[in-house]
C-alpha cells in the first residue's frame, strides 16, 4: 500500500500542482466545472495558489494538497467559504484519475473535518455534489454527511447539498 499525506499547500507547489491540474484535467472536467484556459499556465497556478494563500491568511480558506509517498501531487483538499462568526465552511476535494479507488477522498476529508474543528472550531460543513457524481456522495456519507434539501439562495443550483454537524 503506498502512503499518502495531506499538507497544506505551498507557494512553492507551482509546478507540481500544474503538472497534476494538467495531467488530470479531462478527468476533472468530467465530474466538475471547468477552470478557465488561463489557469492551465505556470503563471496561471502561481496566481491560483496566491490567491488561496492570501485567503488563506485573511481566514477564509484553508488549502490543502495530497501527496504520495514520491512527493507526487495526487489530489487536493480546501475548507472554503470559512465563515467562523457562524462555524461554518464549505469543504472541497478532488482527487486524480490514477489515484481514485485509494481511499484518499476519504482521507482528504477526514483531515477537512478534523482541520474544521481543532484549528477553526467550526460546527457544521457543506458540500455540494453533481447528481451524477456518485463516488463523491458515497465519500461524504462515509463521512457523515447528510443529503439535505438546498436552502434557499444555495450558491450551487443543480448540485445535492450534503451537510455535517460538528461535535464541539
């Protein structure tokens, strides 16, 4: 079994995480939405990577990567839309093509979870989900997440909402 680790992410991770968003992109597209063509540069991801630090700093997003026992970026992990007046966030993975079937979903969003509540002490998450993305609403029930009826305003119309409470 090789080993996995999920760490935050890096400003030094440019490249890394290019040749993993590259090599992976059809595969994400797929499931997701695309990102735009301008991403898909090394100044494109430095930018991306840039912006998730300085949320990051300001409180609002947490990044995360996880990487394989060769360094190999594998998948990416984020607690997004950190809101801690109200201990809520939004949680995100994904998780490349010749990397699914591992457990590293799981793995990723158990390290959200635990991330959520000892650093942010945050009482629920959310995620959305495509209706046809079965493998990510298998994980999140795996999770502990509940399918829950979109609240009103929910910024993901046509995705399922799957909500977790936190112990505190």
């Amino acid at each position: 079994m090789t080993s996995f680790k999920v760490r935050e992410l890096s400003s030094t991770d440019t490249e890394a995480l290019l040749a993993f968003e590259s090599r992976n992109r059809e595969w994400f597209e797929s499931h997701i939405d695309a990102r735009e063509p301008s991403f898909y540069s090394e100044q494109g991801v430095a930018d991306h990577i840039q912006g998730y630090l300085s949320d990051f700093a300001l409180g609002v997003w947490h990044p995360f990567v996880i990487e394989g026992a060769n360094g190999e970026i594998v998948g990416r992990a984020n607690l997004k839309s950190i809101d801690s007046a109200k201990g809520s966030a939004e949680v995100g993975y994904r998780v490349g093509e010749r990397a699914c079937g591992q457990g590293l979903a799981t793995l990723a969003l158990k390290h959200l979870i635990r991330e959520a509540q000892a650093r942010w002490a945050l009482t629920h998450l959310v995620a959305y989900v495509y209706p046809e993305n079965v493998g990510s609403q298998k994980v999140l029930g795996r999770c502990g997440f509940l399918a829950e009826q979109p609240a009103p305003g929910d910024p993901a119309p046509g995705e399922r909402r799957f909500v977790l409470t936190l112990q505190t």
